[in-house]
C-alpha cells in the first residue's frame, strides 16, 4: 500500500470519528496498524475513540504511547491530560499539561482544552491564560468566553467574569448555561435585568429539559432579587419537575444506599481497629450541599498552614477502584459491601497521591466535597486521625436552597434535589446517617451548626480550629480577604463578610413552604 493510500484511510478514520462513527473508525485505524504500527498519530485516534466510549484507561494507554511515539504534540499531551485529570490523576495530567503548554501550540482548541485541565487541577490563573490564548485565535467562539468566565469567577473576578459571559450570550444567544450562569453573578435591579431576554428564551426552548432548566434557574434568581418569591419558586417548580420526571428519579434509591451504608458498619467486625494511615493532612468538610462547607472552607484555608483542594471527588473514585466492582456508579450498595475487604492503608497512600500536586503545598489541605458524608466510615478507616467536619443547617433553608440550586445536570447524587419533598426526605436520610457516624466516632467528629457560626463567628472559628490542632489566625476571621479560588455553587456568596442573610431565607416565600415544614416538623427535624 502506498503512502498516499495509507493517508486516505488516516483522513477517513478522523471523518468517521468526526461523524461518531466509532466503530468503523476503530476498524480503519486497525487497518491502517496493520500496514505502520507505530503510526502514532492512529494509537491517538483510538485513544479518542476510547475516550468517547467511557473507556478512560484504554484511552489514556493509548494516547501515552501516541507520546511516546510522538514526543512534540501538543495535541497528544493535551487529550492525554484531559483524561488523566478526569479520572483524578492530577499528578500525571499536571505532567501531561506541562509538557503540552511548553511544546506550545496555535490551535485554539487545545489551549481551551488545556484551560480545563488547568481549572480541574485548581489552577484558575493558567486556566485564564490559556482560554484567552484560545480566544486570540478564535474571538467567535462562545464556550471559550464561557469557560474563561468560569476562571474569572472561581477568583473573584465577578466584573470581568460577567462581561465575559455576556460575550459568550452575544456570539451564542441560545447558550443557555451562560444565562443560569450570569444569573448568579450579577447584581440584579429593575433597571438592570434579563427577565424579558429570558422568558422569550423560555418559549424558545419548551422541549428541551435541560435549557429550560437553565433558563429557569436564571427567571427564579432574578425574580427573586426583586422580591418575587412567588413566581420565582412557581418557575422552579415547573423546570425541576420535568427534570425530575426524565430522570425517573425515586428516593427508594438514596434510602437503599443509606440502608446499605449503615449496615455495613453495623455489621463490619473489628470496626473500631482503625489501621490505616497515620496522617493528618487532609481535613474533610462534610455536609447537605448548601449548608455552609463552602464558608467553613474559607475560614480554614484562611490560615497559613491549610490550602484548599476544592470540592473532590477521589476518595470516593479511590475506593471504587480498590472495590473492583464494575458498576457505572462511584458508590452503590455493591461497592460498600465489597469496600469491607479492601487495604485502608492502601486506599489512604492512593488518595494522598491522587491529591498531589496540590496537597504538597501546605501542612494541611481540606477536601470539602459535602457528599463525602457517605463515606466518613470510610475516611476514618483510612485515615483514623483525619479531622472531618460535618456542616448542619437549618432544615427548611438546608432543602430550599437545594431545590434553588442548580447542581451537576449529570452528577446522580443530586438527584433528590429537583423535588422539595424528596429533598426533605434525604434530609432526613442525611441527618439520620449523621446522627449513626456520630454514635459510632463521637468526639473525633466535630459538628459544626451554620447558624451558630454566623452568629457568633469567633467563638465558632476558635472551636474548629482548635478540633484541627491549628494555632489561631486573625485571617481566618477575615475569610472575606482569601484569595484562594472557589469553584463552588458558593463562590460568590463566601466573597462577602459574614452576614445572617440567608437565615430563615424561606420565610419569604409565605404558605408556600408549608407542606415542607409540615413533614419535616412530623419527622422532628426542625
């Protein structure tokens, strides 16, 4: 076969993939193996076609050997980090970044593909550069102005982070995460909002779930900024509804998890000989979504000794791993019932290494994924001397500003969220499970009520960083100064002083509410 042929099959194998033509890509590119085996540039295009698979390891296999075989493409190197950094390889895909920013490249979309590898990494000030390199070469490109928004965002930059999404509206009308976006940000008045652009998106979109419940997200937090509670949560309830109704989501599934989760433990011999690592280095902030992790986050990385690593997901991803189990789920009852067997020394040197480089920047880092309050068995298992925190909040506002919350659309465990009775049901599941881990650990857990932080913060903040051994720091008093980067549904919220604002926030949306209050004062959680 000729060189010219061989080219042939090459673009055609890109045109299939292009197509999502996997499998026929697959078998050109084994084709064309056959005649070069170390045709580099093909072993990246299975390790695409992996990729779009779900089939992260093979992928990031075969686009390390494209690397190797190919030492000087940026391309390789970006996609080989994108996958590392998805699977929680931060270390590698950190490696893969570098080398992809030092061989440099002029294609936009691996300068923009490498700002979300940089911001998955918690590195919001690479991640802007390089989404403005991105936007140098493509200025019609909405998702980059979307993406660098996101940056500016996560570091405080609300200004330039509006202008920003606002560009991406102008290039992209219908952009619809942009909007529910915006709406967080901006400082809205009846002289200065959207409401009319968003509810003739509203009708724009009435068949596809997913933008209305962007766009309705932004009509409820605009609304509410002007004091229409009542619209605001009428809307809330028609976009999650439907949401809610293509997920076919039913809390039988959180209570069998929750079910599975505490008789595992009940059941698990020898459970208090705790031989995992000795380490103290990660401290855990746990809790409800929306009940106050984010600003305890700050007010600990406040101090000299402690770094944030954000919102992780690799305890959990870590575990899975050593379980074995082949379930798409990160945590389901298969996978606690086989995490009894697994090496809690191992898991805790796998997470250590997962965390890296971030975590070798200080002492101390904190992990405050609040669902990681499945997993605080776990977490003391691995780690016996770890501090966790658990975050309690008001039941009524913990459950409102979840169902406000516009969360992960495709990150299962909110599931609960698109429904205020089904919320206030895994409220009860949650605080349930809080009250076992509590009777289990006692004092090595130290509960944290958000009311009572914001009250009377330095008391507050002296307790907590007296349970994490840390000496006192004015700064952590001062939280509102911390510049690290916040990538959560609070960043901009935990950029203001301490304030009572969201306290008893549902008594404004009158009889409304009064089902939810009815079941969880039935159920003696208020």
């Amino acid at each position: 076969m000729t060189s010219l042929e061989l080219n042939k099959l090459h673009v055609n194998a890109q045109k299939l993939i292009n197509q999502g033509q996997f499998k026929q890509a697959h078998e050109t590119c084994l084709a064309i193996l056959k005649l070069a085996p170390r045709h580099a540039d093909c072993h990246f295009l299975l390790g695409i076609i992996a990729a779009n698979l779900g089939q992260m390891t093979k992928a990031i296999g075969l686009i390390d050997l494209a690397t190797k075989l190919n030492n000087n493409n940026a391309e390789y190197f970006c996609f080989l980090a994108k996958c590392q950094s998805s699977v929680n390889r931060s270390q590698e895909a950190h490696s893969a970044m570098t080398r992809a920013i030092q061989i440099s490249s002029g294609d936009a979309l691996v300068n923009d593909t490498l700002g979300v590898v940089a911001s998955r990494l918690g590195d919001h000030k690479l991640a802007i550069t390089l989404f403005k390199k991105a936007i140098s070469i493509r200025p019609d490109n909405a998702s980059f102005y979307y993406n660098l928004a996101a940056s500016q965002k996560f570091l405080g930059d609300f200004q330039q982070a509006e202008a920003s999404y606002e560009k991406a509206i102008s290039l992209q009308a219908d952009y619809f995460q942009a909007h529910s976006a915006l709406a967080e940000l901006m400082q809205v008045t009846k002289e200065n909002n959207h409401i009319e652009r968003l509810l003739a998106l509203k009708k724009r979109c009435q068949n596809n779930v997913n933008a209305q419940l962007h766009i309705c997200h932004a009509l409820a937090k605009e609304w509410e900024c002007l004091g229409q509670y009542i619209p605001a949560l009428e809307t809330l309830q028609q976009c999650n509804a439907a949401k809610k109704q293509q997920l076919k989501y039913s809390i039988d599934t959180d209570q069998r998890l929750f079910s599975t989760l505490k008789s595992c433990f009940e059941s698990w011999p020898n459970l208090t000989q705790l031989t995992g690592s000795s380490s103290k280095k990660p401290i855990f902030i746990v809790g409800m979504p929306r009940s106050g992790t984010t600003l305890v986050d700050r007010i600990i990385s406040s101090h000299s000794d402690v770094i944030s690593a954000g919102e992780l997901q690799n305890f959990g991803v870590e575990l899975k791993k050593l379980t074995l189990t082949r379930s798409r789920q990160v945590l389901d009852e298969e996978t606690i019932l086989a995490a009894k067997k697994i090496d809690f020394q191992q898991l805790a040197q796998r997470y250590l290494e997962s965390t890296k480089p971030l975590s070798e920047q200080s002492p101390y880092f904190i992990d405050k994924m609040p669902l990681n309050f499945l997993y605080i068995g776990f977490i003391k298992k691995a780690f016996p001397q770890a501090k966790i925190i658990i975050m309690r909040r008001n039941a009524m506002d913990t459950c409102l500003s979840n169902f406000r919350t516009l969360f992960a659309v495709n990150f299962s465990y909110y599931n609960y969220s698109y429904d205020l009775m089904d919320t206030a049901r895994y409220f009860g599941l949650f605080s349930e499970l809080m009250d076992y881990w509590k009777s289990l650990f006692k004092e090595q857990l130290l509960e944290v009520v958000y009311e009572d932080l914001v009250e009377k913060p330095e008391e507050q903040i002296r307790r907590i960083l007296d349970y994490c051994e840390l000496s006192w720091q004015p700064a952590c008093l001062n939280f509102q100064d911390n510049e690290q980067a916040v990538s959560t549904a609070s960043s901009v919220q935990v950029r203001k002083p301490m304030n009572t604002d969201s306290i008893d926030r549902w008594k404004r949306y009158g009889n409304k509410l009064d089902e939810l209050r009815d079941y969880l004062d039935s159920k003696h959680l208020l």
